[in-house]
DNA sequence: AAGAGAGCCAACCGCCGATTG
DNA sequence: CCAATCGGCGGTTGGCTCTCT
C-alpha cells in the first residue's frame, strides 16, 4: 500500500502555473522563506495548490539565479562525464552545474544530450572522441597552453575530452572503474611525483556510491581580476576555475575528499604526477592500487 | 495550408529515506 | 521502537510548439 497522498487533490489546482500564482508564491517567499513546511505553504500563501507543485515550482523555475536556455559545451561534459560515471542523479549533477536544475538536466538528458551521444555528437569541440568511445576522455595540453592565454577558462573550457590540436594528448578515462575503490581509501592518498612535462588536464569528478569524489577546490581562484594569472596560483589551487586540474612541470597540487564526509576544500592538497593522473584513469584504478 | 509526427519541457506521480512525536 | 509525515528524487506524462510532408 502506498503513502497517503500529501494533499486533497480534488480541491487543489493542477497544471500549468498562471503569472498571478507565480507572483503569490514568489512574493511570500520573499518574505518568509519557506517556513520548512512546503504543505503547510500554500494555504498560508494564498495558493490553491499541493505544497509538493509549490515546491517544484519555486525550485524549478522562480528561485533566483535559475539558468534557462542552451547548454553551453563545458556544461554538456559535465554532464556526459558524470552521468558516465553516477548514471541518473541528476540532483547531484546538479549541484555541479549553478543554476541548472536537475528537472532540466533530466530533460535536456533525455531530449537532447543522450541522442547527441548516439549519434556520436558530443558537444562541438569534442567528437572526435566520443565517435570512438562512449565516456569522455581526458585530454593534457603543453604547458604553453596555460600560460599564453590571460583567459584559462576560454582555451581550456573544452579540454575534457579529445581534442584535434595537436598540442594536447588524451588519455581515455574509464569513468566506471572508480565504483572499486572505496572511497574512504582515497581520501588519504598521496602520490610523489618526477614527469618532467607540463600540462592541464580536464576536470575529474567522479563518485563512489554514494559518496562524491572530486579532485580540485571548490572556489578555485587562479586568475586576478585584471586577468592576468600565474603558475603559483595554478598549483596552489589546482585547478582553474573550471574546476579543471591544472599541470605544471611535474606537479599537480590537487585535493581529493569525500564529499560526504569532509569538504574537499578542507583537504590539503596533494602531489600528483601526470603519469599518476594517467593510472588514475586507467588499468591501475582497477586494481586499486593507485591508494 | 493543413494534418501528422516529432520534439520539448513543465508538471505530476509515486517511491524512498529522514525526521518527528 | 514504530507509525505518520514530509522533503526530495527520478521516472513519466500530457500538452504545446515546431517541423516535415
């Protein structure tokens, strides 16, 4: 037997919103938040409508800052990356997407983005590899890739995935293989480091279960307001604003955390080799043996 | 111009886990 | 401890719009 239901549904509106309800509930909003009790809100506001469609519709559509219109590429990998790896949570792919909610992630999942895929249409900057493979793989550009340009996010934006310049090399990231290593053990990892090359790779995100494992910090800041940018700034954060790792001679600073159990902002960040990162992402992630 | 089909997306449904009394 | 309640989530649907024939 199923629950009760939350409200009479012979004495609530159903279907689409009118502008005066929308004003209603965005204005008590406003001024008094939700209260906690979004069965409890409509009544109070004055609305003819079940707290649960109350609530799709503020978070779906009058929150503030909510993003609608075309996906930009960067925000296709993310979501081709992480649904490769976590499958349908949408909620959680978007919390990584500002703006987005996971009602339009789900759409334009299944509108959009899946048949891209089919057809071996990744987003523009990316087909070569997505013909070939269905997860994304991770590209690694020069170092003089990072530090001609004052805008980092502008050139690298696209890096998630192969790319035809002939500067950057790929390497193919498994994203399912992460679902064996127990995420707890990946908090504490430390690598050392002796490439000698350079470069930038893609943003990784992947999750363990439950658990969100993210390399890179939260409010990564590596450029000045003027635009300018330094190295230091990259290794210290590790990663652009992009959330994008950032290499540099043989180092990567990088944090790693469980998501669930402690910010990864608050982890101190590591030392990763480019060749370390590679493992990440290929037979040795497998086998655990990167912890 | 009109009908059919496809595409799109807001909204609904029902289940699940967390919380509360 | 247990049942009731609620918030949150993912899957699905229905209706509007667009495109094609």
């Amino acid at each position: 037997m199923g629950r009760a239901p939350c409200c009479d549904k012979a004495n609530v509106k159903r279907g689409p919103w009118s502008p005066e309800e929308d004003a209603k509930l965005k204005e008590y909003i406003d001024k008094f938040g939700t209260g906690g009790n979004w069965i409890a809100l409509p009544q109070k506001a004055g609305l003819r409508r079940c707290g649960k469609s109350c609530r799709l519709r503020w978070l779906n559509y009058l929150r503030p800052n909510i993003k609608h219109g075309d996906f930009t590429d960067n925000e296709d990998r993310i979501i081709c990356s992480l649904f490769a790896s976590i499958g349908s949570r949408w909620s959680i792919i978007a919390a990584q997407l500002p703006g987005r909610t996971d009602n339009d992630i789900k759409n334009y999942w299944n509108t959009k983005l899946k048949k891209k895929l089919i057809m071996g249409m990744a987003p523009s900057s990316q087909k070569n590899s997505l013909q070939s493979s269905p997860f994304p793989s991770i590209s690694v550009l020069e170092p003089s890739s990072i530090t001609s340009s004052p805008s980092l996010s502008s050139t690298t934006s696209s890096n998630f995935y192969t790319s035809s310049t002939p500067s950057i090399r790929s390497l193919s990231a498994p994203y399912e293989t992460f679902s064996s290593i127990p995420s707890s053990l990946l908090i504490s990892t430390t690598c050392s480091s002796n490439l000698q090359e350079g470069g930038y790779i893609g943003s990784v995100q992947t999750y363990h279960q439950d658990s969100f494992l993210r390399f890179g910090s939260e409010a990564p800041s590596c450029s000045s307001s003027d635009g300018s940018s330094t190295n230091q700034n990259y290794l210290y954060n590790g990663v652009d604003e992009n959330q994008n790792i950032i290499f540099n001679n043989d180092h990567a600073n990088i944090r790693c955390a469980d998501y669930d159990q402690k910010p990864y902002g608050d982890q101190n960040p590591l030392d990763y080799s480019l060749e370390e990162i590679k493992q990440l992402f290929s037979t040795n992630l497998c086998n655990n043996s990167f912890v």
